[in-house]
C-alpha cells in the first residue's frame, strides 16, 4: 500500500476494509469475532473498537501461524469461518450461504472459490475426480500444469473447529516462503479422510483482494455502485449514479431526489421526500421528510421536516434544526437549536445558542459567542426580530417577541415586546464635502 498504516484500516465507502469483513461475517449469523493483529495492531484494534476480541502475531510468519494464534478462541466453537481482513466486498448473503452448505454437507473444511480469467498470484484449487478438493497449491509453489487450472482460492473458509486445530499442529514452512500456509491443513485434512468441499461463488468481485491503491479504487468502484443500485431499487432518484458517493450504513427514503457530486457519509439518515441538491456533503445527519438543501454541509446534525437550507450554508456539529426553518446562503451553524419556523436568510453565524420559534435573523447578524478564552450561550426567545448587521454578544438573553435594531451591538438582556437600539446616533455634518475638495 505504500503506507505507514495498517492495510486493513483504509477505507472503501467510508468504512474501514476490516469492518466490512466483519460486517459480513456478523451478518452471516457469526456469533463472536476475533481479529489476528500484526503491524500497527494499534490502528486496527481502534478501528474494531467492541466488535470483536484481539489476538496478537508477533511475528508475520504466514496465515496458518496466523490462525494459530487464535486457537484459543477457535476451541470455544463447533466451527470457524476465517477470513482475510482485506477482501471488503464479500457479502453475509454469500458467507451464510456457505456456512449452511458447510454444515449440511458436513464438510470437515469448505473453502469458497471462484473462476478468473487470469489466476495469477491466485493459490489453484487441486480437485479429484468427484469434484471434491484435493489440496491448494500457492501460485508460487505450483506446478506449469497446475498454473493452467482458472479456479482460485478466495482465502475464505469454514472449518470444523476441532479438524482445524489438529492440522494446525502438523503444517510446516517447507516451502518457497518459508512460511506456514494454511492452505497446507486441507491436504492434511484430506490425508486422514476428512471430507472437503469447495463453494464456487459466481461473482468473483466478491473476494477481491486489496493489496495497493489501484485495488483500494476497484473495491470502492464497485462498492459505491452496489450501495447506489440497492437506494435507487428502495425509490431513490439519483440523478447520476457514477458521481454519487453513499456510505455503507446511510440510510434513505423513498421519492428522495439527489443531485450529482453529493457525498453521504457515516450514520446518515434521509427521510422521503427529500431533495439534496448538487455537491452537498452530509455526515452523520438526520435530515426528516419533506427537506431541501442546495450546495450545503451539514455535519452530526439534525434538520426536522419541511425546512430549507442553503445555498452554501455550514452546519456544524450538535446543531438541530427545528421544522420549517429557512438556513440560506452563507449561514453558519454551530451547537445551536433552532426553533420550527425561524427563518436565517443569509450571511448569519449562530453559535452556542438556543433559538425559539418563528425569529427572524437579518443579513450580517453574527452571535458573538467566543472572547478568545470561552465560548458562552445566548438564549433567543420566540418571535423575536434580529436587525440586519446585528452583534449579538453573549451570553445575553433576547425575550419573546424582543426586536433588535439593524446595526446594533447587544450587551444587555433585552425583555419581552422591547426594542433594542445599540448604535450611535447619526450625525448630519453640513458643508463637509466642500471642506474636503478645499483640503
């Protein structure tokens, strides 16, 4: 990968590889995971956080010295599935496929495979004459005749816990790698008459393996449309497909309409009815029916039904739009509630504030809320009537129905119904210009 970081922990539509695998894996009725770690265990052991348990291989001396490192949490089940954590587009529908026909067929092992038109760099799938599998041979330890052979090894496979742990013993590194290969347990297996079969999955995108940035876009590529198909045969509009970006885990309703060059990112959830217009950005919003944003961000924040935002407006995280608000253009939120009904049209910035219901912000009104040391809240009561270019510094207190000059600098708790003026008074100097020209 030409990187520093853990391979594992790059991301494909949002989410960490390692994660989608787990996705898979916990979907397919998996009831408990455990991770293999190496380098930069740090990173991946973050990046699963609770989901499950960690093991740790000291030393990278092959994927069946891998998997011996977990042996103590494969004892605890009947069977294992193992999976390489850089294979992001393998699905639960396809690993509990697998683990079914594993345990009806009662296979010892079952290795899931699939035929390319070029296997190369692939471990070849060795059958006998009834079709079962006679062995794997890696790619660089295969014979001419075996590098002809099209089906491959995914590196995918589900055991009988107590087979596993046995052949585990008896694998050696004699080979070109001086490496202990887990593919060396199935010849093993097949030596003392254990039964295995192989799942021949139909597309081979499925196990698709991420080893530099090419791939990583490959994978994206693919994912990205899988999420895309899936939201517009659930009755959403995506006006161009192939330059819209949705995470894994959005979620969206019908009759919504979004526009090209949007980006849908974390825990997103999308109402019916709603319109996103071109080039917006939203990351773990709850946006509600019935709402239209143009060009905008919006970022951990909700927005309720009916309310319009921007063009170009920002809003920022632990913000809550209340229902039928306006936020336009070059308005800026920040940890604010806002009430249904209030309406900031433009050039506005509201930060730590609580703000009821039915106001009206004017052009240029700015929540003074930081002193360069700490941020302080201003509390806006219902109807109340902000003046264009108006400072409002806080922490202050504007009451219900209060109305602000345009132009004026709050210092003061303003009551209910009054009229706040906070500016100097205009002065009218006579004959001023002809003092200038004689100047």
């Amino acid at each position: 990968m030409k990187s520093d970081n853990s391979k594992v922990i790059n991301r494909v539509c949002g989410k960490e590889m390692i994660n989608h695998v787990l996705d898979a894996a916990l979907g397919a009725g998996c009831n408990d995971a455990t991770v293999v770690v190496g380098h930069r265990k740090d990173q991946v052991i973050r990046a699963v956080s609770d989901r499950a348990a960690a093991v740790v291989q000291e030393q990278q001396l092959g994927t069946g010295h891998a998997v011996m490192q977990a042996a103590g949490s494969i004892e605890k089940s009947e069977n294992v599935l193992i999976l390489p954590g850089d294979t992001p587009l393998i699905t639960a529908e396809t690993l509990a496929s697998v683990i079914s026909r594993h345990i009806s067929d009662d296979n010892g092992a079952t290795v899931i495979t699939a035929r390319v038109d070029d296997p190369t760099g692939y471990g070849r799938i060795v059958r006998r004459a009834d079709l079962t599998v006679e062995k794997i041979v890696e790619h660089k330890d295969a014979s001419d005749a075996e590098k002809t052979i099209n089906e491959i090894n995914s590196g995918m496979y589900c055991f009988r816990s107590e087979f596993l742990l046995g052949a585990l013993k008896k694998i050696t590194a004699d080979n070109a790698q001086g490496e202990y290969y887990l593919t060396d347990v199935f010849e093993i297996l097949r030596n003392e008459g254990v039964k295995i079969g192989a799942f021949e999955i139909e597309n081979s995108e499925e196990i698709l393996g991420v080893n530099d940035r090419v791939q990583l876009s490959e994978a994206e590529k693919i994912m990205r449309a899988r999420i895309n198909r899936r939201h517009m045969l659930g009755g959403v509009t995506l006006i161009d497909p192939d330059s819209t970006y949705i995470g894994t885990d959005v979620q969206i309703g019908m009759d919504t309409v979004i526009y090209p060059g949007t980006i849908i990112e974390g825990r997103t959830v999308i109402g019916d009815n709603v319109l996103i217009g071109q080039n917006c950005r939203l990351v773990n919003a709850e946006i509600a029916d019935g709402v239209d944003i143009w060009t905008s961000t919006i970022i951990d924040s909700s927005v309720d039904e009916g309310t319009h935002v921007g063009p170009y407006a920002y809003i920022r995280p632990d913000t809550r739009v209340g229902k039928n608000c306006k936020v336009g253009d070059f308005v800026e939120l920040k940890k604010a509630s806002i009430g249904d009904g209030t309406k900031l049209s433009h050039l506005t910035y509201v930060g730590d504030a609580q703000v009821g219901r039915n106001c009206n912000f004017g052009c240029g009104t700015v929540v003074v809320n930081y002193d360069g040391k700490k941020k302080y809240q201003t509390i806006i009561g219902d109807n109340a009537f902000i003046g264009c270019n108006s400072n409002l510094v806080s922490p202050v207190t504007i009451n219900d129905g209060a109305y602000i000059a345009a132009g004026s600098t709050i210092t003061d708790d303003v009551p209910s119904e009054k009229l706040a003026i906070a500016r100097a008074r205009q002065v009218i100097k006579d004959h001023w210009s002809d003092r200038r020209k004689d100047d």
